[in-house]
C-alpha cells in the first residue's frame, strides 16, 4: 500500500476522521481516540485493478489484504527495533528506541478478520525487517486493524488499545471522536450569514490547528514520576506563546491550566522551562525564553486550577538570572553581558554556557519582552523591588538601536549595487559590539528582497531569527509609546509601518513574530489600519487553498491567529490585553467554559463584501466605549461589543487614553 498512490478526490478530512482512497481501488479510512488509532480498509468485491493510472482495463487480480510492520522505515534513526506477531490471534506488538533520545516508541496492531498466513522475517542491520499477517478476502470485503501507543511499554499500548476500542466499532469511534471535536469547538458560535464557505472553511480549521498541540501525555511518561500532569509537542514556544495559548485559554482554560502545572513540572525535573520540547526530547530554543510570557499571560488572565504559581515564578527568575550550561535547549544565555552592558553583544565572550553565538538582536529583543513578563507577574505577586529590576531590565531593546542606519533595498533583483533605493527611513535595530561600537547588518536581510533564508539557527546565522531588522525594529510589544516616541512619533511611525507592508518582498506573515505588526497601528491612534490590514492577508495569505497556510503551521500558530483575527482579536500575550478589529462574521460569540458567561462581539452595518472594515463606533454593554482593547474579564464576566461600521476610517480608539498600554505610561496603573 506504500507504493500505491493516493486519488485525489477522494480525500476527505474531519476532526477525528481521516480518509482517501487508492489507485488499487482500495479505500482507507481512519479515526482516533486518545491513544489509539483504528483502521478501516474496503476493497473491491471483483478483485483488485493493477496500479498502472489510468488505465481502467487492466485485468483484475486476486488480493489477499496484507499488514505490514516494518521496521527499516526509520533505519537511519531507529535502532534496537523488535516485533512480533502471534500465529493465533494476529496481534503484532513491536518496540524501537530511537538515537534522537533513548525513549522507546511502541505498537500495537490486531486485526479483525481471523489471519491464515503469518510470516516474521528476521530483524537485523542489514536485511529489512518487520512482520505482516495475511488474510483470506474478508466477506465484508472490509478489514480493520487498530493501533495502540504506549511510551511506557508494549503491555502498557495493549491496554490502551483494548480499554479505548474494545470491540473494533469504526463507525462509533469516529462518531465519539467527532463528538469530542464538537465539545472542544463549542465555546466558538459565529453567524456566518453572508460569510463565503471558503472563509468558513479558513476559520474552523484554523480554531481545530489551533487546539491539536501541546499533547496530553499524561500517565505516559517514562522520563520521571509525578502526579502532575505531562504535555509534550510544545514545538514551539517561541511560535505558540503569541497566538496558540491565548487563545486555548479563551475557548479551554482547563486545558490550558493543564498545560502549565506540566511546564512547572518540567521545570521542576529538568531545571529549566523548554522553549521547544517534543517527543520528550529537549529542543533548541529560538531565541528567548518564551515559556516567561506564556506563564505570564496565564497568571494575568486568572488561570488558577491547582498551578503552583510561587514555583512558576522561580522558573522565570532562574531563566533571567541562571545560565545553564548548555543554553540552546533551555534557558538564556549571555547573561553576563545582558546584565553588565544591557545587549546582548554580537562578539559575546559567554565562559558561562555553550550556544549558538548568533541572533544578537532578536535575542535582545526577546530578552527584553522575557524580563517585562517577569516585571508584570512580580508586580500581580505584589513583589515590588523584583517588578522595578525587571522593568528596567525591559528597557534594554533600546541598546540596539541605532539612530543613524539606514537601509537600500533592492526593488527590482538587480544585481548592481547602484540599482539599490534609498528607503527614506533611517534608524533600525543593529549589531552591537562589546565595546559599545555598533555594526551593521542590512536591515532588509531575510526578507523576500534579500537571503530570505539565511536566519535561521545555524552556526552561520545572522543577528536575527526568521526575519531581519525592519521586523525586529518594530517588536517592542511592551513599550510601543517608547518606540513610537524613538521612530519620530505617530505620522512618521504609520509611514514607516505602511512602508513595510506596501514594499513587496520587504514584510513576510509566514512567521509567527510578523503578526504583532498588522496591529501595532492601534498603539498611534489608527485601529482602522490594522483592520485594513488585517482583510489584506485574510485571504490573500490564509485561506482553504493548499497554499493557505503562508508558513509552517507550526503547531497550530499559524492557524489560531486567522481564528483571533477572523473573531476581531489579537492578544498582546503575556499582557492582559486584546486589541480590537471588527470580526470577518456579524456576530461572534465566546462562551466561557470557566464562567458559562456569554461574550458577545456584534457587528453593526457588516456587509458581506467587507466594505465597512472600520469602527465608527462602540458600545459595550449599551455604554459608549472609546478603547481599542479589552481585558479577560470581557470574556470571564461576559458581555455584549456592538461595533458600528462604516467604510472609512473614523477617529474612533485614537484618543490619548483610548490607546493600549505601554510599559513607560501604565505599567503601575
């Protein structure tokens, strides 16, 4: 079945429910529970068409439906590999450890139609392996085969497999697994009256991406015990903080709660918080320690459900203050320098851990949002003297900034250097020396106008992770007033941000650290851009195509911002903030599963060929309501956002006190 191709047309996928057919004429089909995977195969009652496409009048062959486990798909990671099949009752269990970490992977596959041949090929270095039960054709001309995981032992994925489908029923499987969906989606009632089915479509899957990972593997850990809960497949953090997070929080706090007992947890055995974490492997971090933010948006949103929270705060001081030995799986490094010069230098001399000495900017960057998340939660904790450390702390971007760069870009490919056009705009993040002196690096290096992909984490990398230095100019999510203030105030603000979203090539969604600047317009006075903006990559970048995922998925990141931004919302993560747009729908409804109360975001005069993008107007629970943001307690306390709207753009959210907070102007408010 390996060799065999898949029909096109055929593929459908649900939550719970996969399946497609071949070009043998067999159709595969799939469902699910927490551990378990069960298989359905049908084929054809006149015999099995060879597999050369297209050509229907090949003459037909007798099958007999064959298993197969076969242990040299992974030969060049897999060793210690076994299987086994029992001559009676067709069950094959087998084991690998895998050299990515010395964690055993197991499974567990019976099938249900009585096998007559059975065959155990040897398993060695050299000669493939695995094991296969053959069948005689089935009445039913179906056979089902179901798979059960354990991290634990071979017995341990038996169990699962007979406690979760005992008796081998796909059909109430998949309707109890569609079921669960329905229950995890339910918090989220959108109108959809005038809505096309391919933005439906945009929005449903982007919610169901958004609530795949992290994974409950709780009771399947094999790395410690601990009567806490254990989530794996934070892959990463540095992706899933900005998005994937708030918005588990808003539709299954629970879950999310879950979620940080498990990195307290982790932290508590292992001695830092993961950045990335999979397959109960240690990752790379991408660049700061991100699980400070994610510990912060949780506290500052409520989240209490038994969390440790004293503990949790330990963690995020040892990130800002201990640096491991190894710091690319956990952890910052430089701390030394981050506390002496307040940068991270581009020569750093680190005697203190082992890294990869790149990304001296964005690391910088993320360092600084690190410790304002820190700041944040010490002062919630009513810890006053650790919130005004790291507070200060916060204010370290602005080492990197140098007033007099600028940045040529090449507009048209040329490969002349005298083709490149001055920008106009002068000012960006840059290399800093330990010396204080300042380098240079262009500010439009990885975008689509120049070496896109040469920032990523390799021992060649450049100052910046996954974008260049217009990007990372503009991340400052905790003091934009500062920012805006160091940019030349609000006009000469917008005019550089449209600058970088109008230049083509120059500005880049497919990465998580881009979404936060669709939005920044909302901090000087324009929430009407940032809705404009907001309908210019939805659809244009997300949407139902193949291609409408811009970037890696990663996780679910790319998909819970289309959902945040098709409901109106995009969270300032680690902030107990949401800043505002019209949803893509006439009504959006959130009900809180930890309150049961109704929020309610109501578009007035919504029109189907979004011509009225802009607020006019707001009333919030039948008051005006001026603000471009809320808190967690419009969705805790529920309540009712009636949106008035009209074409252009109106001076609604422009006012002083109307902008979203900034570290410099109400960080004690």
């Amino acid at each position: 079945m390996r060799a065999s191709r898949k029909v096109n047309e055929t593929v459908e996928a649900r939550p719970g429910y996969f399946a497609l057919s071949l070009n043998t004429s067999i159709h595969a089909e799939m469902t699910v529970t927490n551990h378990v995977a069960l298989y359905r195969f049908t084929f054809p009652t006149d015999g099995t068409p060879t597999k050369r496409s297209g050509n229907e009048t090949q003459p037909k062959m007798p099958y007999s439906p064959l298993i197969l486990v076969d242990l040299t798909d992974l030969s060049n990671s897999r060793s210690n590999g076994s299987v086994q099949v029992d001559p009676k009752t067709g069950r094959i269990v087998g084991f690998g450890t895998f050299k990515v970490r010395d964690t055993g992977v197991f499974m567990n596959s019976r099938a249900a139609s009585e096998p007559k041949t059975l065959r155990l090929p040897s398993d060695g270095n050299i000669v493939p392996g695995g094991a296969w039960v053959q069948f005689i054709p089935p009445k039913s001309n179906r056979i089902k085969a179901r798979v059960g995981l354990s991290f634990i032992s071979m017995d341990k994925a038996c169990r699962n497999a007979e406690q979760e489908i005992p008796d081998f029923d796909f059909d109430k499987v998949r309707a109890a697994a569609e079921k669960i969906w329905q229950e995890k989606l339910k918090p989220v009632q959108i109108n959809n009256v005038g809505v096309s089915k391919a933005l439906q479509r945009t929005f449903w899957s982007g919610l169901y991406r958004a609530l795949l990972s992290p994974q409950d593997y709780t009771n399947e850990n094999p790395l410690w015990d601990s009567d806490e809960p254990y989530f794996d497949s934070y892959y990463c953090i540095w992706d899933s903080f900005r998005s994937t997070h708030p918005l588990i929080t808003l539709v299954d706090p629970d879950a999310q709660a879950l979620m940080v007992r498990s990195l307290i947890d982790i932290f508590r055995h292992e001695g830092k918080l993961p950045d990335c974490r999979m397959s109960l492997c240690k990752g790379f971090t991408q660049g700061g320690s991100n699980a400070d933010n994610l510990l912060a948006d949780s506290y500052a949103k409520g989240l209490q459900s038994n969390i440790d929270w004293e503990t949790a705060y330990t963690a995020m001081i040892s990130d800002a203050e201990d640096e491991p030995s190894i710091w690319t799986i956990g952890g910052r490094g430089g701390l030394h320098s981050w506390k002496t010069k307040g940068y991270i230098p581009t020569d750093d001399f680190d005697p203190f851990g082992v890294g990869l000495f790149t990304r001296s900017i964005s690391r910088t960057i993320e360092y600084s949002y690190n410790d304002f998340c820190i700041a944040e939660m010490a002062k919630m904790m009513n810890k006053t003297r650790d919130a005004e450390k790291y507070l200060e702390r916060s204010r370290n971007w602005k080492n990197m900034f140098n007033p007099t760069s600028r940045s040529r870009l090449n507009t048209t490919g040329s490969p002349n250097v005298g083709d490149l056009v001055d920008s106009g705009f002068q000012g960006f993040l840059q290399p800093r020396y330990l010396n204080g002196t300042f380098g240079y690096q262009d500010p439009s290096i990885c975008s689509g106008l120049f070496n896109f992909t040469s920032c990523y984490l390799n021992a060649d990398g450049h100052e910046t992770y996954e974008g260049g230095a217009w990007l990372y100019t503009f991340y400052v999510p905790h003091d934009q007033a500062t920012l805006i203030t160091t940019l030349g105030g609000q006009e000469e603000f917008i005019r550089r941000l449209e600058f970088l979203h109008n230049t083509p090539g120059l500005f880049y969604i497919g990465n998580e650290q881009s979404y936060l600047l669709i939005y920044l317009f909302h901090f000087a006075g324009r929430p009407g851009l940032s809705s404009h903006y907001a309908h210019q990559y939805i659809p244009s970048a997300f949407n139902d195509t193949i291609a409408g995922i811009p970037g890696n998925d990663d996780s679910g990141a790319m998909g819970s911002f289309a959902a945040l931004t098709m409901m109106g919302l995009y969270p300032m993560s680690g902030q107990n903030v949401y800043l505002i747009i019209p949803p893509f729908f006439p009504e959006v409804v959130i009900k809180s599963p930890a309150t049961g109360q109704l929020a309610i975001i109501r578009n007035i005069n919504f029109d189907e060929g979004y011509e009225n993008i802009y607020i006019q107007s707001a009333r919030l629970n039948g008051k005006p309501f001026h603000k471009s943001w809320l808190t967690h307690a419009f969705f805790n306390e529920g309540g009712l956002l009636e949106l008035m709207l009209g074409p252009v753009e109106s001076n609604w959210g422009s006012g002083k006190d109307d902008l979203p907070p900034s570290a410099s102007t109400h960080f004690w408010d």
